[in-house]
C-alpha cells in the first residue's frame, strides 16, 4: 500500500473519528452491562405479555371461567398492596438520588425501606393465595391466576434478593468508584417488575 | 447493441414464458383424480402457481448458471471484476415486481379460497366455545337445514361416521356425487385431521369443538381418506376410504345399512397393539388404542399395512 | 491490499503470542470468542452427524411401505428426536458459533461484549445435549409427539412417570432457549457498542447485519416460546389445564405460542445464511456486494414482517378464514425482501470474474436449492393450496430443501471460507469438490421425490404408508444414504487438514474484511491496536484501503 495515500486518508478522517477512536480505547464496560440489561429486560416482556395474551384468551372464549362456587377475587387487599408496590418505585428513585449525591446512610436507608415495602407485597400475595378457595389446577382461571401472580412473585422476589446483595455491597469500601451499575440496574429491574403488576392488576382484579 | 440487449431479453423471456406454461399444464397430472369441485379449483391455481414459480426459478437460475458457465476467470487472471456498487433503477424494479406478483398471487387465492368456501356457517364456534368440554352435547346450529350433517368422530385411532337422520354408523365415509357434503367434525382425545387427497381438502378436528366442513364430491369412486394431525403411535395407520356414489346408491345404501345389526368394525391400531409379537422388536410403551367400534356398515375393504 | 505477498506467509512461521498450540483449550471454560465459536461449532457438528443418522433410521424404515424396521413409537421419537436436534442442537448453535467467530472480527473488536456470558451459553449447549440423550434411556422413551409437541398428544403419558422423555424434552429446549437470549443479549450488545472506530452501521459486513436481524428475533420469539413451554411442562407435570380440552383447556392457544417463535426461528436460521452468502460471492466473483444498503437493510425488513405470519402453520387448524386470508398475505410480502437480496447476489455475480473454489460451489448450489424452496414456500403461503398438502411430504421437501439445501450448503459454504483463518491451514480443493458433488447431488435425489409424494397426500410422520407411493421413497432413501455418505469426505477433508495441512497465509482469497487483515488464526486479543475503518466493505474493483492503520494491528507484523 502507498503511505501517501494512507496520509491523505488520514488527514481526511474527521474530529468525529478521533472521538471514537480514544471512545473506543476507554471502553465502556458499564455501558454496556447498561444496555445489554436493557435488551434483556425488553426481552423478558415478552414472557409476561405472552402470558397476558393467553390470559385475555381464556377470559373471553372459556365457557366455565371462574371456578365452581367462586364469584370472583376480592380487590380491597391487593389493592394496598399495589400502591405499597407502586409507590416502592419512588423510594427507589429516592434512595438513588441519595446515592448521586454521594448520601450513602441515606441512599441506604431509602434501599433498605424499597426491600420492605417489596417484602410486604410478598408477604400479602401470600396471605391472599392462602385464603383463596381454588388451586392452581382448578380450570384455566386457577391455573392462569396463580402463574400470572407466581411468576410475577418470582419476579419481585428477585428484585428483593438483588436489592438485598447491593446494600450489602454499598458497605465494600470504594464500590462505587467504578459508577453505580448494579444500583442502576436493580433500580431499573424494580420499575420494570412494577409497571408488570399495574398491567396484572387491572387485567386480574379490575376487569372481572 | 441496446436493441440487441432487448432482443436478447425479449426472446429469452418469451422463451421461459412458453416453458413454464407448459410446466403448467404438467402440473395437472401429478396429482390423484380430480374426485371434488374444491380439486379442480385447487388444481387451476397451482397449475397457476407452478408457471409463475418456474418463470422466476428458471430466470434466476438461467442468470447464474450463464456467469457460471461464461463469465469465469482466467487460470492466472487475479484482476478484479468492475466495480459496480448497485443500481438504483434496476433494485427499483425488482422491488416492484415482486409486490406486484404477490398481490396477483394472493387476489387469486383468495378468490380461489372463497369460491372452495369449505368451512360451514359454523365456523365462529371456535371464537366463543374454544374452552367447551362437552362437545358431544353440542347440536348443529338450530337454524342447520333439514337434512343433518354427518359427523365425523375421530378417537385414537379410529375413525367413526354417524349419519344422524338415519342413525347409521359406519367406518367408511359414503357420500352422494354432486351434492354438497356437509360434515361435522369431532374428536374425543386429541388432535387429528380430516384429509381426502382427491378431494384436495384437509382440516384439523379439534378436541373439544365442533367444527362444520363442507365439500361437492363430483366422481364417483373410492378414495383414501387419511388423518392429517399427527395424532401419537398408530397415526399412519388411522386410514379409511371414501365411496362417492350415485344418490340412488348412496340412498339405497343408507336404509340397507339401517336395517343392519351393528357388528365389530376391524380397526388396524387396535389389532396391531393386541397382535402377539413374534419378533421382539423393541418398542416404548403407548396409550392404548379405542376398542373398535360397532358399527352398521364396516368397511368393504381393509388394508393392511 | 491486493498483493499478498510471500513474506505473509513466511510471518506466520512463529506461533502469535497468547495463542498456545494446544488444542486443550477448546476443552476448558474459555472466554475467548474464538475458542467459543469453534466449540459451538464442533460440538453442534457432532450432532448433527447425530440427527443425521437418525434420518438414516428414518429413511431406512420408509423404504417399504409396511412399519417393518422400527416399532412405530420408535419411528415417532425417531423423528421427533431428528427435528429436535437438528434445529436445537445443531443448526442454531452451528450459527451462533460462526458468529461468535465473525461478528467481533469483523467489526473491530477484542471479543464479544461479555465473554463470560458468553463461555456459560456455551456450555449450556452439551449440558441440554446430553439431558436430550439421556432421554433415550429411560422408560418409556424419548418425547414422540414430533418437534411441534402439540397438546393433547404431548400431554399423553402412557408410563405415567413424572419424569419422561417429554418432560425432559421441554426441559431441553428451555435451557437451549436460555442459553440463546444469553447470546442474543451478547451479539445485540457488542454489535451495538462495540464496533471499531470508524466502523458506521453502514461499513459493517452484511454478515454482521444479518445476525444482528436474526438476534432480535431470537429476543422477541423465543420469550413466547418458553411462555409455552412453562405452561405446557405445568400441565404435563402438576396437572393444569392450559392446553388440556378435556379440562377446559386451548390446545389451539400453544400452536400460537409455539409458532409465533418457530416461526421466526427459520429466519434465525436463514438470515446468517443470507450473510455468509453476502460474504462470499463478492470474494469469488471479485465484485462489490451489489446495493450493499438495501441489502443490509432487507435483513430487518425481514426480521420485523418474520413476527407477523406465523399462523401460516396453522392453516388447517383451527383457524377461522379472515385469519388464513390475512396470514396468508403478510406470509407472501416475505418474498419481497428475500428477493431483493437474491437478485442483488445475482447481480453480485454477474458480470464477474468468478472462481470456482469450494467455497464459492456451496454457496452458488446453496442459493439454486434456496430459490426452489422458496418457490415452494410461497405456494405454501397460499391458504388454498396449503389446505391440501399442509402435513404431507410436500412441506418436508419445502424444508429440507431450505435447510439442508440452503442452510446446510452455506454452513459448508462458511466452513471451508473461514478455515483457513481459524485453523491457519488450508483444506484440499478436491476432497471439498468431491464433497459438494455428493452432496448437491444427495440432497435433490433425497429431498426432491417428496414433492410429488406430498401432492399425491402421502402425509408426513407416518412409519407406514399405502403401496402406490413406494417408487420415489425408494429413490428419497438412495439419495439419503448417498447425502449421508458425503459427509465422509467433509470429515476427512476438516480433520486431515487441520491436522497437517498446508500453513494458510492471512488472506488466501485476496477477500477484503477486517478478519482477513489478522493473522491466521488471530491472536487471543484480535486486535493489538484498534482498526481505524475507513472504506466501506466491498471495494472489489478499486484499490483503496479498509483501515488506516493496517501495520498497527498485530505486534507481530513488522512493516516493510
Ligand atoms: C430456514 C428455514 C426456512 C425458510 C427460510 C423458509 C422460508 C419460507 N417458508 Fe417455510 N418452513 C420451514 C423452514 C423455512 N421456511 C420449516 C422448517 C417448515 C416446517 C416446520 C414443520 O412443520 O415441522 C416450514 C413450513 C412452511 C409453511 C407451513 C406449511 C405447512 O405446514 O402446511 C409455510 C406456509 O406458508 C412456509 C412458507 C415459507 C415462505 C413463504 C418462505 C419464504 O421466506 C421464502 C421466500 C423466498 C422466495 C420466495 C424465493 C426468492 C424470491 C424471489 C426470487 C423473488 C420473486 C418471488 C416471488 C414474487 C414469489 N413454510
Ligand atoms: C437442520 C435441520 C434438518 C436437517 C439437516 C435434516 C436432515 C435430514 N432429514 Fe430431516 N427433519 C427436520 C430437520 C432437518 N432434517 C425437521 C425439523 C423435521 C420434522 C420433524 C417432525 O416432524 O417433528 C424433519 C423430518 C424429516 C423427515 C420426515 C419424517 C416424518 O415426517 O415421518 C425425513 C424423512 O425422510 C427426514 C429426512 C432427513 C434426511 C434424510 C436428512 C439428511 O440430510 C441427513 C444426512 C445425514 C447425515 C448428515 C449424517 C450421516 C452420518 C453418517 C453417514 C455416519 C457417520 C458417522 C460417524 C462418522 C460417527 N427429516
Ligand atoms: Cu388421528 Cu391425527
Ligand atoms: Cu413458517
């Protein structure tokens, strides 16, 4: 190859591509640990919106929908239950504005308060599945109720457990020298689970 | 040499244009008998589409067995070919074509499909009874004509017809040539399909739902009717024949089969699971086959595979 | 660029640092994504010589009309087991293993976005692997309600045992569906983040493109798909009734969920292919990829209408007619992308200078094999004429003859390309054109006699058959064992040559790409120095550099 074509090139190339290249050397791993989660998560909605759909499904074709003896599901309790878990979303928020701004009892303080409430909600469904009179093999209405609110469970219990890892690492000294990812993304993974349950509440519990 | 370039195409064209008509009109022999309106109307449109897939088979293959056969490089040649980096008019066009053939292609079997019109006025059963567990307490439609569709029971691995005017059972599907055949299709285990090749019709028999089905026999004769679903172990074996017959002999064929006592019906699945095994071959254990039904009118002729 | 001089070769003689002769490492949890990709390939290769004797058993058995060979519930885990691993085991992991090989060396980076990620898919493939074979030997058999597992047929167990091959076989793809939205997640990211400087969305190879189409929809499918599964593995094993009609189940909502992903799943499979095309005719014919940007862009065109047909599989199910009609249209608006790309590969070759090597056979009697499938997909399209042959040979000549024609052939194709740089050694030209002949010819003899034998309504997953279609099963089984044999040479050719073929240089085929500019094999590290990428990808015809920093890349490589 001919080094004065290769110079001309060179010169040609622009500030942006300068930009890149010392982009390119820095190497953004949090980054991508960022995006990659945010492609799993988009990913992950669509187990739940499939799970929706057969929901919908059953609802309007089956003939006996509700099980035998069962009028249908009682709303004044999960409903504080959803607005202890919609409003974890702004103590979450909170507890991470906290950590911005370097308040690590503060940041710790509102993370520990968003693991309750999270662990209240469970707490509750738990009740509410233990007073129910049908089970999981009781029609498409019990098998689909408890796997839409199971898996939904799963989900919220993983957000706990994730919440629970990163409040023991905010006491490593230095664990936020390399930025707050797993904050981030537990904080991320807790409204998703959230936004999930509004759309379950109102396709369960509203629309009877 | 423009003209020439056009010449060339032009004749090329008419050329594959004449071979793929003919392919065509082959077409209509690779099938069994043309034995229902809905195969003559199937076979028009694929004669249909097998000239159109032939045009743009042999065109695309033609281009690259001409590059392959004429446009190869030299033993030592290690030049480059031109640079060419596309062609605006030309992707422009081969867009355009091809959604102008679908469209063509989709209008005909649409068209095709509607004038077949094999599902019954029946068919928005399966938006609203789709979780019905008790198919077999399900009547035709009230408003259903005079005469009451036959129904077609399917089980593992039996098939059952039940002529309800005239209570007759039978495991052999007969049908009056040039009528509207109207059945009614149900199964009382799982999937499995109502499929007669000559007639060039097929649908899946759901558990659970009662589905209406519709064709015109138009010759007289004896045809395979065959599951289409697979349905577990002894699938291949769930085989019976279609008679097309004239109404005369079909009425006459009725009113014998009603004045005959039900006997045991031969049923393949059933004999090959309870046949002793000679030669141990290895096998898994299955759901047991449905005992034969008892039937008026058995089959005339069995098969054996 | 284009004069690859003696001295690369000579360069080669010591071995790349960071790279150890050592072949144990294809064995050990490696993150490199080179060691990665070969695994994933080897492992998905072994089997695929497993699902192909499978078919062996299959065909064997076909050969005579009556179910003489096999028992019939053995036939029916044969094919079930055949389609199982041929899609699961061999051609999904056989493509995420060439693009975990390609993707980060042709876009200028040092692995994939998260190599450990990456390393743990990976050895989740042997691990579903062997849970598909222990199948076999336990009562009662492996799964035998074929590849789709529809209810109430996979809901049927006759041993009554919880644990079964069914429940092993959902087992099997759930883990195989984690193990590919871990490496979707991967691809996504490192095509998005971490591309060379200078290397814009439109100086990426279309391979790249191509997985990158075929991994979204691995992200939106395969999550409908594992819904499916959950609820069917429920039923199957605590008794709920989700697809159950005897408990009020919709045995029609799982073809929905199962087809919405394996649908899609064919262009999971398909796009790669389109992309080792995109690679390779260009190198042979010596011309740019013609309309690279459409090209390129066709791939997403495809990946976004490949989530709108699936009920095209359920025709004749139970499915109302605005249903079929609406399916059947999106289905046919398919033919429009592909068929951009298919004239544009034309139009790549024509007028070119083409060489014949190994390489380049494949992929023209891939693309032939492609068209003539296609054709036949589109046929199948149309809802009438699906009425009749939906379920009989004819859809298994449709399929095969993509993918074992278009699939297999262009997975040959990449293969032999991309040997030389994996290995650093060069194949032999005659065995690889030995193995194309028998196979090109193997496949039509195999595959083509099921077409008529579909259109006459010999339906598919039967051990037994009537009489009249005994002619062109005999010949599909002749032209079976023939295909299978022709993977003899292919064996010989990659094993014996691997082991002592002839030193390859870097770029044996004079082919422009970011992968060609490394030594062969690259080093651990690909890229010593970042690539600064400065032309677009197929400057065939015009001598004008890639990279403004070719001598940077590897130590190694002193500059003259
Ligand atoms: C990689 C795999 C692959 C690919 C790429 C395709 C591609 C296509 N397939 Fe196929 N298909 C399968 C794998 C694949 N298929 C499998 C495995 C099954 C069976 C599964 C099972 O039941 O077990 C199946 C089954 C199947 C069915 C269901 C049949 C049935 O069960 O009854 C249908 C129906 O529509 C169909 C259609 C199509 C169409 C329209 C395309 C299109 O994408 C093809 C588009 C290409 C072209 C059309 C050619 C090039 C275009 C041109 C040259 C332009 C001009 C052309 C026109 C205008 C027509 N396929
Ligand atoms: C990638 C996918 C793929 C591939 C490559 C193949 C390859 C082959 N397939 Fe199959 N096939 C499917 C996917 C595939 N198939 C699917 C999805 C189904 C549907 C299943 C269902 O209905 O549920 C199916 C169904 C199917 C059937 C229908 C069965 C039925 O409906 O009853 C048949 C019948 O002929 C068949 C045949 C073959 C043959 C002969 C090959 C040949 O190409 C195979 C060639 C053979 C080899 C490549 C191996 C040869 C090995 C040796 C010679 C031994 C050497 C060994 C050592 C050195 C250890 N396949
Ligand atoms: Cu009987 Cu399917
Ligand atoms: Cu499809």
């Amino acid at each position: 190859m001919n080094p004065t074509e290769i110079d001309a090139l060179n010169v040609a190339s622009s500030h942006s591509l300068e930009a890149q290249v010392s982009a390119a050397h820095t190497h953004d791993e949090a980054g991508n640990s960022m995006f990659g989660f945010i492609v799993f998560l988009l990913s992950e909605s669509v187990i739940f919106l499939s799970f929706f759909t057969g929901y919908i499904v059953y609802k309007t074709t089956a003939l006996d929908w509700l099980p035998k003896d069962f009028t249908g599901l009682e709303i004044h309790d999960p409903a504080i239950n959803t607005v202890v878990l919609v409003s974890s979303s702004f103590v979450i928020y909170i507890a991470e504005r906290f950590l911005h701004a370097k308040n690590l009892w503060g940041f710790r303080a509102f993370w520990l308060l968003t693991m309750v409430m999270g662990s209240y909600f469970l707490y509750g469904q738990a009740v509410e599945w233990h007073s129910l009179p049908f089970g999981f093999t009781d029609g498409v209405f019990g098998g689909s109720f408890y796997l839409l609110t199971g898996f939904h469970g799963l989900h919220v219990m993983t957000g706990v457990l994730l919440q629970g890892i990163m409040l023991g690492r905010s006491f490593i000294p230095g664990n936020y020298d390399k930025g707050e990812f797993g904050v981030a993304a537990t904080s991320l993974f807790w409204h998703f689970v959230d936004v999930i349950w509004i759309i379950l509440f109102i396709l369960i519990y509203v629309w009877q | 040499m423009k003209i020439r370039t056009i010449v060339i195409l032009g004749t090329t064209a008419i050329a594959l244009a004449l071979i793929s008509l003919w392919m065509g009109q082959q077409a209509y022999t690779w099938f069994p008998p043309q034995a229902s309106l809905e195969a003559q109307l199937f076979d028009q449109l694929f004669s249909f589409m097998v000239s159109l897939g032939t045009f743009i088979f042999l065109g695309v293959v033609g281009a690259i067995a001409y590059s392959v056969l004429f446009q190869r490089a030299g033993k030592y040649d290690t030049s480059d070919g031109p640079h060419i980096e596309g062609n605006i008019t030309l992707e422009v066009i081969w867009t355009a074509i091809p959604i102008l053939l679908v469209i063509w292609i989709a209008a005909y079997s649409y068209q095709i499909y509607n004038q077949m019109s094999i599902l019954g006025p029946m068919e928005h059963i399966h938006m609203k009874n789709l979780g019905i567990a008790t198919a077999a307490t399900l009547d035709p439609a009230p408003e259903a004509p005079a005469i009451h569709p036959i129904e077609v029971h399917a089980r593992q691995w039996v098939w059952e017809f039940y002529y309800p005017d005239q209570k007759v059972t039978s495991t052999e599907l007969h049908l009056p040539n040039q009528e509207r055949s109207h059945l009614l299709l149900k199964s009382e285990d799982v999937l499995h399909g109502f499929y007669v090749p000559a007639f060039r019709i097929k649908q899946d028999i759901i558990p659970g739902q009662a589905i209406d089905f519709e064709f015109t026999p138009i010759r007289e004769g004896r045809y395979r009717l065959r599951d289409s679903q697979y349905s577990g172990t002894y699938f291949a074996a769930m085989q019976t024949d279609v008679v097309v017959e004239s109404p005369e002999a079909y009425q006459k064929w009725l009113t014998d089969a009603a004045a005959s006592p039900p006997v045991l019906a031969y049923n393949q699945a059933f004999e090959e699971y309870h046949r002793p095994q000679n030669s141990p071959r290895v096998g898994w254990q299955t759901v047991e086959p449905a005992p034969p039904p008892l039937v008026n009118a058995p089959s005339s002729q069995e098969s054996h595979l | 660029m284009t004069n690859i001089s003696v001295e690369t070769i000579t360069q080669i003689e010591p071995p790349p640092p960071g790279v150890p002769e050592n072949w144990k490492r294809f064995f050990s949890f490696s993150t490199d994504h080179k060691v990665i990709g070969i695994q994933y390939l080897v492992t998905s290769f072994f089997f695929f010589l497993i699902g192909g004797i499978l078919a062996m058993i299959i065909r064997g058995e076909l050969i005579t009309p009556e179910a003489d060979l096999l028992d019939r519930t053995v036939y029916n885990a044969m094919f079930t087991m055949h389609g199982t691993i041929m899609l699961f085991l061999w051609t999904f992991p056989s493509l995420v293993g060439l693009s975990n090989y390609l993707v980060p060396l042709m876009i200028g980076a040092k692995d994939m976005a998260f190599p450990r990620l990456n390393a743990v898919a990976f050895w989740m493939v042997p691990v579903f692997g062997v849970i598909l074979m222990v199948s076999f030997l336990i009562p009662g058999g492996p799964s035998q309600s074929g590849w789709w597992a529809y209810p109430p047929v996979s809901l049927q167990n006759p041993t009554g045992n919880l644990i079964n091959g069914q429940v092993l076989w959902i087992l099997a793809v759930a883990i195989s569906g984690v193990s590919s939205i871990m490496g979707a997640v991967n691809f996504v990211t490192t095509i998005a983040k971490m591309r060379a400087p200078g290397m814009t969305w439109f100086r990426m190879p279309v391979f790249v493109w191509t997985v990158l189409a075929a991994q979204i929809i691995q992200l939106f499918g395969l999550p409908a798909l594992t819904a499916g599964a959950v609820m069917l593995l429920l039923d199957l094993t605590v008794g709920t009734s989700f697809f159950d009609p005897a408990k009020g189940g919709d045995p029609i909502l799982f073809q929905h969920f199962f087809w919405f992903y394996s649908h899609p799943a064919v262009y999971v499979i398909i796009l790669p292919i389109f992309g080792i095309f995109s690679e390779i005719f260009p190198v042979y014919a010596r011309k740019p990829l013609f309309g690279y940007k459409v090209v390129a862009i066709s791939s997403l065109v495809i990946t976004s209408l490949s989530g709108i047909v699936w009920v095209h599989h359920m025709f004749a199910s139970g499915t109302p007619s605005w249903m079929r009609m609406v399916f059947m249209a999106t289905t046919m608006l398919i033919s429009v992308p592909t068929g951009i790309k298919v004239f544009a590969w034309v139009a790549t070759i024509w007028g070119g200078k083409l060489r014949l090597n190994t390489p380049m056979l494949f992929a023209l009697g891939g693309l032939v094999m492609f068209v003539f499938a296609g054709i036949t997909g589109i046929m199948l399209a149309s809802a009438p004429i699906d009425i009749h042959v939906n379920n009989t040979y004819f859809v298994v000549g449709h399929f095969h003859y993509v993918i074992y024609g278009a699939v297999v052939m262009g997975m040959y194709a990449a293969l032999y390309h991309w040997f030389p740089k994996m290995t650093g050694r060069m194949y032999s030209e005659g065995l690889g054109k030995l193995h194309f002949a028998l196979t090109f010819l193997g496949t039509n003899i195999n595959f083509f006699p099921m077409h008529p034998l579909g259109l006459q309504g010999m339906p598919r997953r039967v051990a037994s058959y009537d009489p009249e279609f005994a002619f062109w099963n005999v010949i599909a089984s002749l032209g079976a064992f023939l295909l299978g044999m022709s993977t003899l040479p292919f064996l010989l050719n990659m094993i014996g040559s691997w082991v002592q073929g002839e030193k390859a240089p870097k770029n044996p085929w004079r082919a422009i790409g970011l992968e060609w500019l490394l030594s062969s094999p690259p080093t651990a590290e690909n890229f010593e120095e970042l690539p600064i990428v400065i032309a677009e990808p197929y400057g065939y015809g015009k001598s004008e550099p890639l990279v403004a920093n070719p001598d940077a890349l590897e130590v190694i490589h002193e500059s003259h």
